[in-house]
C-alpha cells in the first residue's frame, strides 16, 4: 500500500506539472507528452500555429520541386508573410500561457535578420532575396532547430460547460481513491472491533492523515500519508531527519521559554521590591499562616533529623572518627620533643598512645551522650524554640527602620536587574545550532547504549 500511495502522489505531481512544464516534457516524450495532452488534458495542437507549420512544410517540399525562384515559392513566401503579421498582431499563444515564448521566437528572428521591428523581421526571413543572399539551406536550418520547437509548444485546450478547461485526471485517481477509501474503512472496522471504547470516529482519527488519500483536490498534500506510510513500511528510513527536527524544534522552544519565565520572574520581583509588598509582607509582626496542623514542620524536620544523626549515624561512624583524631593527635605530638623523650624512658613505650587513644574514646563518648541527652530533653527543645523565635522577632525589629528598608530594596532591586541584563546577555551568546548539536549528541549517546543492551 506504500508503495501503491506513492505511485499515486507521482502520477499526481506529474499532473500537476503537466500544463506548467509541458514544453519540458515535449522535448523529453514528445509522444508521451502529446498523447496524455489529447486523452485527459483536452489539448490539440493551435489552428494558427499548425497552419503556420504547415505552410513552411509545403515550401519546403515546394523549394525541393521547382527550386527557389519560382512563383509557386513566391506564392507560400508570401503566405507566411500574412500568417506572420497575424501572428503577431493577434497573439496565438496567449491562451496558452505562452507569451513569452512568441517573444523568444520574435526576438531570434529579429536577431538573425538584424532588423528591429518583428513585422520587417518575419517579412525579409521569408523572402526569396533573404533567403537566396543567406543560402536555403542554412536559413531553413534555422528555423527548423530555432523556431518550430518553439511554435510547436503551442496549443489550444478545450473548456466544459462550467467554463473550466478540459481535466480527465480523475478517471486515474479515481481508481486509487476507491482503493484508498475501501483500505480505510476496512482499517477503521478493524480498530473500532480490536480495541473495547474506541469509536468509529475516533478510529478514523487514528490515521487522519489518510484522509489526503481521499481527496480529489489539493493533491500535493498526499505528500503527507505517503512519507508516514514509506517510513513505516521501512522503505524509508526518516527518523534521523524527524530526530533533528524534534529537538530543534524543541531547543528553540526551551530556550525561548526559559527566557520568558525567568525574566518574567525577576521583573515581578522587582516590581514587589519597588513597591514595597515583599518587605510588608515578609516583616509584617502578626501576618496571617495557614496551620493544618498546629504543628512546626520546620521543627519537626529539624529534631528528626537531629535524631537521626545522634542515634544511628554517629554510632557507625565512631570507629573512623576515633581513627582519624588519634592520628592527628599523634602527628601532632610527635613534633613535640617532650613527647620523644618520654617514648624513649624504660617502662613508658606505647603508654602516651594508648592514653591518647583513651583520651579521644572519651571525649567522643561525652560528645555523644551530651547530644543525645539534648534530643531527649523537652526543656532543651523548648529553649531552642524560644531563641529561634526571639532572634526572627529581633532582626525584622531592626530591620523595619525606614532608612535599612530603602537601601534594602534599592540593592534588591539592582541586583535582580544586574541579574536579568547578564541573564540575557548569556543568552543571546548561546548558539542554538550548538544546542541542537549537543542533544543529538547526547541521542547518539543514548541509542548506542540501547543497541548495546539490546544486543
């Protein structure tokens, strides 16, 4: 079915170029061009042109017959003169969108003639004295590689009764929209019986994209469900192009985001701090705090914590604190000659170390014992609670003094600024292309890791 849906979106682009490139086509497939034109474009060569064509045919063979001089020569010479007057003056390739290309044919014949006015031009081209002074062969040479390729791109294209030109292409794509429509309904019942609360109309949401398939008009964006189609199908492999996409597309957002938010933030702190909201509302003495349950979490935290270091950690930990305190004491005391001299004495040897292991077991084990006789204590907590207390009460005191408040909010306020101007500054150095290289890298990075453990 990709491959059938692609089939369809070239037949369609094909189409779509048709009219526009047609004069490609014609010098690539001439009777590929010229056939399609007929059956399904309503095409058939200009009366005008053709007969112009025609006319120089029959010189051609007439020329063959009885030579230039002659009055039957003279005769289609003259002809061609005509049609070329009307050609010009009435413009045959109008219709067509081909203006441009009877200029070209205008402006060669101007050339080779070197004559400034397209009447005179196609007047002395087709003229036994021109033709003789240049040479026969040469002159129609000429025309034939220079001009009739373009007269023959020209044509005429038939309209409907609603006024539109002749378009059959749907007795094609009829038949992969049928197709299409029948694969969707069927892929809908499916998904509608497989999966239990699915919807018909949110199984059709499942692939909307399928849905260009359908249409008969705006062709190009079929573009769409075939590549997904193609990708899926493994017939080609889009997830390097999607990935880059993604994440630049994302970097870029984020980037833009996080500026937004974060220069959104500090202006909004500043105006507070400028206003003098955020120092009311901080230092305000009896400011309303929603309790939900008449207890300090702070506090709470804090013993928990507490707790937790007195009772099991120090415990663990006292065999490398001992460790560590008797080996400073004992460099310490090494560098003291009194030290040395009593190692030295008979009967001392190792007594000052084991006095000094002594020393530091006892000292940790009355640190411990007073710490946890500090968790366990009430009176403790509660004179704690009161210092904490007294202290915040005592700084918003001293810090409520107008002239404190006003130098206060002006260092805030140029601190935020200072930070929102080096914050932008930071940011508009940040290569986004470099960000977007980093992800990819960190991707690469990532899927190599699941290869690996996939494998």
């Amino acid at each position: 079915m990709a491959t059938i849906a692609l089939i369809s979106l070239l037949l369609a682009a094909f189409d779509l170029s048709y009219i526009p490139q047609r004069s490609f086509y014609l010098r690539q497939v001439p009777e590929f061009t010229r056939w399609y034109g007929e059956r399904f474009k309503g095409i058939e060569p200009h009366r005008a042109t053709e007969t112009y064509l025609n006319t120089v045919d029959q010189l051609k063979n007439q020329v063959a017959q009885t030579g230039l001089r002659s009055s039957e020569v003279e005769q289609l010479l003259s002809r061609l003169r005509v049609l070329s007057d009307e050609m010009i003056d009435e413009n045959p390739f109008d219709e067509a969108g081909l203006t441009g290309t009877l200029e070209r044919i205008k402006n060669r014949v101007r050339i080779v003639t070197e004559q400034e006015s397209s009447h005179r031009a196609f007047n002395t081209f087709w003229s036994q004295a021109y033709l003789s002074q240049v040479g026969w062969f040469e002159a129609i040479t000429f025309f034939d590689r220079r001009i009739r390729p373009l007269m023959a791109t020209n044509y005429y294209r038939s309209s409907g009764e609603n006024g539109a030109f002749t378009d059959l292409f749907w007795q094609i794509d009829l038949w992969f929209i049928g197709l299409f429509g029948i694969e969707f309904l069927v892929r809908t019942f499916y998904l509608n019986r497989r999966y239990s609360g699915v919807t018909w109309f949110d199984a059709m949401l499942w692939r909307w994209y399928d849905v260009f398939l359908l249409l008969p008009f705006w062709r190009w964006l079929r573009v769409i469900p075939v590549t997904v189609r193609l990708h899926q199908s493994w017939l080609l492999n889009l997830e390097p192009i999607r990935t880059r996409i993604t994440h630049g597309i994302v970097t870029s957002f984020a980037v833009e985001l996080t500026e937004t938010v974060i220069l959104r933030l500090i202006s909004e702190l500043q105006d507070l701090v400028q206003e003098g909201k955020l120092t009311r509302w901080l230092l305000r003495p009896q400011r309303q705090y929603i309790d939900l349950n008449n207890q300090s979490e702070v506090a709470m935290i804090a013993g928990r914590l507490t707790s937790v270091l007195v009772s099991q950690v120090m415990p663990k930990i006292r065999p490398d604190v001992e460790a560590l305190v008797n080996h400073s004491l004992d460099r310490v005391l090494r560098q003291n000659p009194v030290y040395a001299r009593l190692q030295q004495l008979p009967g001392i040897g190792n007594l000052p170390a084991q006095l000094t292991e002594q020393l530091v077991a006892e000292v940790y084990q009355t640190i411990y014992n007073s710490l946890t006789a500090v968790v366990n204590d009430p009176e403790t907590e509660k004179l704690t609670h009161t210092l904490l207390q007294k202290f915040g009460e005592t700084f918003k005191a001293e810090v409520r003094h107008e002239k404190t408040l006003k130098e206060l909010e002006t260092l805030v306020t140029t601190l935020l600024e200072e930070i929102k101007i080096n914050y932008v500054d930071r940011i508009s150095e940040l290569d986004s292309e470099g960000l977007r290289q980093q992800n990819y890298q960190l991707y690469e990075i990532v899927q190599g890791n699941r290869r690996l453990k996939g494998s």
